[in-house]
C-alpha cells in the first residue's frame, strides 16, 4: 500500500494490520482502526499517527497501560 492508497473496511489479510499502521504513521493519521475478531470489537485510536488508546472487548486501555 503506498501512500495514495488509503485503506478501506474489510477483512485483513496477513501482514495487512502492519501496513495499515505504517500508513497511519506515513500520514499522520488521527482517527480509529476498528478490528472485529472473533465476535468482539476492538478499536485502535490514532493521533498524528501515533497510536493514542485501545479499546479492548473489555474496555478502554490506554497505551500505557496496555504495555
């Protein structure tokens, strides 16, 4: 994916979730990645395209805390 191409809702492909944080990062993203796996949503938030929180299936963590 180069960085003309913005990345759209579907599934992912192997190495995929890789590359669509390193669009995030290449662009400054701020925004949420939504990621449903397994029944549950998990959501990734962005700022300047750094990754700034999660939301897990069982709540909201923050980076620091997630590490």
């Amino acid at each position: 994916m180069d960085s003309s191409q913005r990345p759209a809702a579907g599934p992912l492909l192997p190495g995929s979730l890789a590359q669509l944080i390193a669009w995030a990062r290449r662009e400054s993203f701020t925004g949420c990645a939504a990621i449903r796996a397994g029944g549950n949503l998990h959501k990734l938030y962005l700022q300047e395209g750094h990754p700034a929180g999660v939301v897990l299936a069982e709540g909201f963590t923050t980076l620091a805390q997630l590490v």
